[in-house]
C-alpha cells in the first residue's frame, strides 16, 4: 500500500495515522509494515482501514496502488461490501499480496535491475488474495509474444499476467519439478522466457526449453547462462482473449 497516499486520504477525512491505529485496532508497526508493503495485508486488515478511512474497498484500492483487480479479487470485495447470501469469507485466513509486476515494456530493465532492491520496489504492483501467507519471492510478468500459444486451453496469450514463484538457486542443483510447473527464465543474454521445461540434465547443468507453438525450436540453455528462474503458478487473463 502507498503509505502517502493513505495519509492524504486520512487527511480529506479529517484524520491523521493515530486515528488510523486507535481506529482500526491495529498495532503502529503492523500498520507501517502493510503500508511499505513488507508484510502482506489481511483482508480483514484492509476492510478495517477502507472502514475507518469510509472508503470502499475497491475505489481504496484503486487509490493506493493506481491498479484494476482481477475479477475474482472484485467479485470477492463486491460480496463483501453487499453483504450478499455468497459463501462466507474468513477474512481472518486471506491476505492481500502486493506482488511487482513487470510489463511488457519493463522486459529489458528487469533483467538489468532485478538484483536492486530499489528498482524492484519501485515496479508497480498487482493485488492478489490468497489464503495463506505465502513465502518466497514473488513476481507478475506480462506475457509477451506468441510462442506459448498453441490455440489449446494450455495457452499463454499476450497480454496474459503470470505469477510466478522464484525458485531458489540452490535448488537448481536438484531436479526441477518440470512435470508440475511451467517457468520463467530469466537469461543472462536471451532475455525472458516463458517455456516448458522438457529435460533438465543435472550432471550438465543444462535445460531444454520448449514452447507450445510448433512453429518455435527448442532451445537449450545452460544454467551457468541463467540469471533466475520462476515456477508459473497462477494466471490472469488478458480480457481480450479471443
């Protein structure tokens, strides 16, 4: 959450942050941390601030990270805010997860910058509402390109937001669940790529990356050549899919 930009809106309120504590009941330093975005906030947590703020979820959203939600992250808030007959939440059990989004247009400076903390904290970012707290580094990336478009359901079309989990590098050592998982490759030359992983030799340190689209080759990378890798584990539509 933009910590400015809720305290602008406090102020056209006619409040100030010790409002927002008292009012909410949540301790300063919890506050502060959803406010840098390094804690992930509850849902109840954010229902709590659009409350006090008299803000609604979904223009409190919209004010604080400039961004649209999915349309299952609105349909969830719009059951919410109309206290309609729909299956009950446990607001307790879902977080709010602010994960950066590289677009399209950011390929070339995430591969330059993805090692600073300050390029990578000034990406915008994408809400997503999860269960859980989820651990490990976590990443949209825009689709981009057509080699992952077979015209099947199993299709990446452009336009298309990925979230993807990093995989630790220490893991690569081992054999990737490349039977479970599609992924991001971040390469040192070739750029991001979103592939399926058909055969990861472990003693060679190399990976065959295919695309569903016959008309691209495989290709092989070495590991040494890779900068990142990413599992796929969720996907957005582009609402323009044909």
């Amino acid at each position: 959450m933009d910590l400015q930009k809720i305290k602008e809106i406090a102020d056209q309120k006619g409040k100030l942050i010790k409002d927002l504590i008292e009012e909410t009941g949540i301790k300063k330093g919890t506050l502060f941390n959803y406010m840098k975005g390094k804690t992930p906030i509850t849902l109840e947590a954010f229902l709590n601030i659009s409350d006090v703020l008299e803000t609604p979820p979904l223009e409190l959203l919209a004010l604080v990270q400039n961004i649209e939600l999915n349309a299952d992250a609105t349909k969830m808030i719009q059951n919410i805010e109309s206290n309609s007959d729909a299956i009950p939440i446990d607001t307790l059990n879902v977080n709010v997860m602010m994960i950066p989004l590289v677009n399209q247009y950011a390929y070339a400076g995430y591969l330059n910058g993805f090692s600073d903390e300050d390029y990578v904290e000034e990406l915008p970012k994408m809400p997503y509402l999860a269960d859980r707290e989820y651990k490990g580094n976590y990443v949209f990336f825009e689709v981009k390109g057509e080699s992952m478009d077979n015209a099947s359901y199993e299709s990446y079309l452009e336009g298309d937001l990925i979230l993807c989990r990093e995989v630790r590098q220490d893991f690569w050592s081992s054999k990737l669940h490349i039977n479970k998982w599609d992924f991001v490759i971040v390469h040192k030359t070739e750029g991001i790529l979103l592939k399926r992983i058909t055969d990861h030799d472990v003693d060679k340190g190399t990976l065959i990356l295919h695309s569903l689209n016959d008309y691209y080759e495989d290709i092989k990378v070495h590991l040494k050549d890779v900068a990142k890798i990413f599992n796929v584990v969720d996907v957005r539509r582009n609402r323009s899919r044909r």
